[in-house]
C-alpha cells in the first residue's frame, strides 16, 4: 500500500492474516494471532487502524487490485469477467449503528455492499474484487475514487465502475457480466456506446428485431429449437443431479425505447437500434424435460463461441460465493461490532484480502498445491462431502491455524511444542485385566 506509511502497511498486514480464519458470531474483533501481546491489544489496534482518517478506502483497494492484476497475467484467456451484484449486510441487532437504513421492516436494517468482482474467464475462478462501495443512510462509503452519491441507483453506478476498473490497466479486456437487474436498454446502449462489454440477463419478455421483423423472445426460443439451433448437449450438474446443456444464439438487435421511472415520473428514452447476441441456454434432464433457462443478451464479439458465454455466466455465482465467504461461511461480516459504516467498509477491504489468499491457495498447482491444500484442509478441521477436496471456508479456516503454527515456532521450539502438547494430551482408558 504505498500510500500509506510503513507501519500501517505493516499493521494491514497482521490485520489480512488475522482475518485469514473462519470468525465466530461472537467475535469481537478478529482473531489474534498467537504473539506475545493479548488479544485484547490486537482487537484495540485493529480498531484504530479503522478509524484512523490517514488509511483511505482507495488505498486499501490496491493491493486487492495488484492481486487482480498479476494473477490475470498467468490467464490463458483473452477476455476477464468482472461480476457486479450488490448484497444486504443486515445488522438489526446492532442498536449502537447509527447510520443503518431501513430497507422494509424494522427487522431489515443495515448497509449495502456493491462489489466488483474480477473472474478468470479460462477456469471461472475468483480472482479479487476490484471495488468494494458500501451504502448507509448518511454516505456511500467507495473504494472508488470519487464516491458515488449515496441516492445513485445500482446500474447508474455500473458505467463508473467499468471506467474505474478500465483504467487500471488490466492486461485482459473486461466483459461485465451482471444478473437480470442489469436488463436496461438504455442502460445496455450507454454501456456499447461507451466502449464496454456486457453480458446480462434478461427476463426472456422483451421484443428485440429479428430476421427483419420484431418478436418477442419466447417466440425466439421457440423457432431456435424448432430450426435445431441449439447445439450438442454438455454434462452438467443441477441442483447435484446429472443433467445436459445446451445452447444456441441469434442475432438481434434492440429497437424499442427505454423508459426510466423516477419519482412517480415516467420519462421515455429513445436510441438507435443495438445490435446484440441473444444466447439461449437450457438445462434438460434425462427425458429431455426443461429445468432451467438463461436468455442473455451480450456484446461480446462473435470470435467468443455461445456456448462459452453462457459458461460466463454460470460463473457469475461466484460472487454469490464470495458474499457467503463474507458471511455465514467465514468472515461472519454481519456480526462485526465496528459502530459506523466507513469503519465497516474499511475492514470489509482487509476480509477481501484475506479471501484472495484464499482463492489463490486454491490455485496453486501441481503436487505442491494438492499438499498445500491437503493440509489446510486437515488443519480446518472440516468434514467435507465425499470426493470433494476442499472448500474455500476450509480454506480459509486452515490458513489461520497454518500462521497461528508459524508465528507459535517463533517462540518457541518444536521440542517445547511437543512438551507442553503432552501435558494436556487425554491419557487413552487403560484395558480392564478382569
């Protein structure tokens, strides 16, 4: 973090490695590690490093950012994802935050956390989130610079974060994925007109032209697989049961106007006609009954195959992943006890971190990366299900237990270790000689 001085950099850090543990509801602070100080002095300083006005949120995005940048530099691919969704941190049972909002009832109270997340699109690995805003009712708290207005709407805030992430010099180009929110025509040409590639969902309603004439997308599906378009079916797996894909695309193009509601008013807005891929995937069972089905609409040139975009977007669950890594399944994120959301939002930088860390033990390769992550695994103390090797929570639950051994070997010997050990090892029930 060059732009903060050694000893916060030095202080990051310790704070990324005490975040590299699965955390308990009940936590106050992170997780110590084993030093010499207490871990009462350890969540004190942790506390200062957030509330000191010097660590900048910008600042604590970098290294997730340098993360991004050199672990795409090892991509066999042309193209990277970036995923944006958006996620409620609920703190309803935090009275001491002042700056929640109300999102429905008073049960619902909290913050709201964008993220940016960057996805190799080779293997649909996680790679770091490239931002991180988080949203109160008195501020929207950005690793961005400048930050959002608080009031901006999600996708007004998507064409900022492509220039934001496009300046950063990546050396793959981006293709923005995003869920059925993103399914705006307007939204859609803003985003072509500006330079950027998007893949979206769509609800599979919309009226796009066609062969010459409008049709409605159901229309569209339909004439595809009656023509035989969809193409040569691919294993895969559906809520754990065996099932085939297939996809097929077509050339479309978006015609109608986009209409923007805002306050009670209806506002009509025209543009030119978007040319766009419709790609078409289906999941069928073995009786070739339909399960699921994915209209997108995307920009992406037509050198990138159908059935790799829709494989695109089956990786857009990685973030659903990452914000359950925040969550229940690790850094437990709505049981932090930070009284503020800028505060909050500057941990929520360091707990990324230390889910990269994560991520990249999962991608070490080879026989080292197989043992590294056998015993991560071993340390966690997870079961796992059968013919699974390792989970991310695993993962990060060993790494914590793999720096606790560490910084306990330097102070002590490992003929101490197994001494003390031995005091407290349980003396197994002797054999009745009756």
């Amino acid at each position: 973090m060059p732009a903060v001085e050694p000893r916060l950099q030095r202080r990051y850090t310790q704070l990324v490695n005490e975040h590299l543990g699965a955390a308990t509801p009940l936590a106050t602070g992170p997780r110590a590690l084993p030093r010499l100080t207490s871990a009462f002095a350890s969540t004190q300083a942790a506390w200062r490093f957030f509330a000191n006005d010097r660590v900048s949120l910008p600042a604590l995005a970098q290294p997730l950012q340098e993360a991004g940048r050199q672990a795409l530099a090892d991509s066999p691919a042309d193209y990277a994802l970036l995923v944006h969704d958006w996620s409620i941190l609920n703190y309803h049972r935090h009275t001491a935050k002042a700056d929640q909002i109300v999102f429905s009832q008073g049960s619902d109270r909290g913050y709201e956390l964008a993220t940016a997340l960057l996805v190799d699109a080779a293997d649909g690995a996680p790679l770091a989130p490239l931002e991180l805003r988080l949203r109160t009712s008195a501020a929207a708290y950005s690793t961005r610079e400048p930050a959002p207005r608080r009031v901006a709407s999600h996708l007004d805030e998507v064409l900022p974060t492509m220039r934001a992430a496009g300046a950063l010099g990546l050396p793959r180009r981006l293709v923005h994925v995003i869920d059925c929110e993103g399914d705006s025509v307007a939204h859609l040409r803003r985003w072509h007109r500006h330079g950027h590639l998007f893949l979206v969902r769509t609800d599979g309603t919309r009226h796009v032209l066609w062969r010459g004439r409008e049709w409605r997308l159901p229309a569209v599906v339909a004439a595809l697989g009656q023509e035989g378009a969809f193409g040569a079916p691919r294993a895969v797996s559906y809520h754990g049961r065996p099932a085939a894909q297939v996809v097929a695309q077509a050339d479309v193009a978006l015609t109608r106007p986009a209409y923007r509601n805002r306050r009670g008013r209806r506002k009509v807005i025209r543009g030119k006609p978007l040319a766009v891929r419709l790609v078409v995937s289906q999941v069928r069972d073995a009786a070739g009954a339909l399960l699921a089905q994915w209209c997108l609409l995307t920009d992406v040139p037509a050198g990138v195959t159908a059935a790799a975009v829709a494989l695109w977007y089956y990786w857009r669950w990685r973030i659903e992943s990452f914000f359950k890594l925040l969550k229940g399944a690790g850094q437990q994120v709505e049981a932090w006890q930070q009284e503020g959301g800028e505060a909050i939002a500057k941990r929520l930088a360091v707990a990324a971190m230390a889910c990269v860390v994560a991520w990249q033990a999962a991608r070490v390769p080879g026989e080292a990366g197989e043992q590294l992550r056998g015993l991560l695994v071993r340390l966690s103390g997870r079961q796992r299900k059968h013919g699974v090797t390792h989970t991310l929570p695993a993962l990060l639950a060993g790494l914590w237990v793999l720096l606790a051994m560490a910084e306990a070997l330097e102070h002590y010997d490992l003929a101490d270790i197994k001494r003390l050990g031995a005091l407290i090892r349980p003396a197994a029930p002797r054999q009745d000689d009756g």
